[in-house]
C-alpha cells in the first residue's frame, strides 16, 4: 500500500529486516528536487537555517540597544553613533543581503529610521545609525535584523 499524496511505500509489520521501503520512499522524496532546512539553531543572540541549496539566513529579532543618542548634525537631520550587531555566526560566501530596522523605544515618539553604511564583509553585520530629524535621545531603543545569502 502507498500513501496517498506522494505514493510512499508503506512498511509490512512484519517485514523488520528489509530497507527496501525505505531507499524506495527516500529515492521519491530526493526526485523532488525541494529545498529543505539542513541547519537551524541559535548562536549567541543569532537565529540561523542553512539550506541544502547552499542558501543561508539569520537574524536577530530583537535587540535593545540601550539609550541611543541621535545628536550629530547631519544635513538637516541628526544622527546617532555608529552601532551594529557584531559578527554572523557563520561566514557567507559572499555578500550577503541584511537589513535592519528600528522597532521601538521607550523614550517618546521619535521619527526615527535606519541608515546603514556600505559593507562587503561576509563575517560581520553592516555598522549603522539612527537618523532623526530632531536632537534627542531613543530611549531603549530596539533594532531587528534580518541576513540571507549563500553559505556555500
């Protein structure tokens, strides 16, 4: 008897020895040719899932950057130091894709928004800053980032 959906061969109860079902249904499922989840786990503040095609993604969903001072003129707006969220926890092959935003914070309304600088590096996250158009100060400000690229 096969299962319904995929025609997966079903095991006799008493047929104990035999791997036969088993190399039958696995060789049914690979013809597939699906994308699946090798890897997955958290690595210090990281989430990850590698992926049998090579594909990588990570992130940190929510991290509280403590009071983030947005005070440094900059055309018009100002904007805070440099932050970031230090390294992946596994190397990318290449440059990967990664944004970030910013979720919330305890200290009033703020008009705030991320801007990231440029970078190639396929170990660390992109440094960036809180840009507001007033001077002030983001109370426990939280930040989310979101990674995908090729691990292989």
């Amino acid at each position: 008897m096969a299962t319904a959906n995929l025609g997966l061969e079903s095991v006799d109860p008493s047929d104990y020895v035999s791997p036969t079902p088993f190399n039958t249904n696995f060789e049914k499922l690979d013809a597939l040719g699906l994308d699946y989840v090798t890897a997955s786990g958290k690595s210090g503040e990281w989430w990850y899932r590698k992926w049998k095609s090579g594909r990588m993604e990570c992130g940190i969903d929510d991290k509280n950057f403590g009071n983030v001072a947005h005070t440094t003129g900059w055309s018009g707006m100002y904007i805070s130091a440099q932050l970031n969220f230090g390294a992946y926890p596994f190397a990318f092959a290449s440059r990967p894709f990664a944004t970030i935003t910013f979720q919330s914070n305890s200290g009033g309304e703020h008009n705030s928004y991320v801007s990231y600088a440029s970078s190639t590096s396929t170990t660390t996250s992109p440094k960036f800053v809180l840009v507001d158009p007033n001077s002030g100060t983001a109370n426990s400000a939280h930040f989310g980032i979101y990674v995908c690229g090729r691990y292989k």
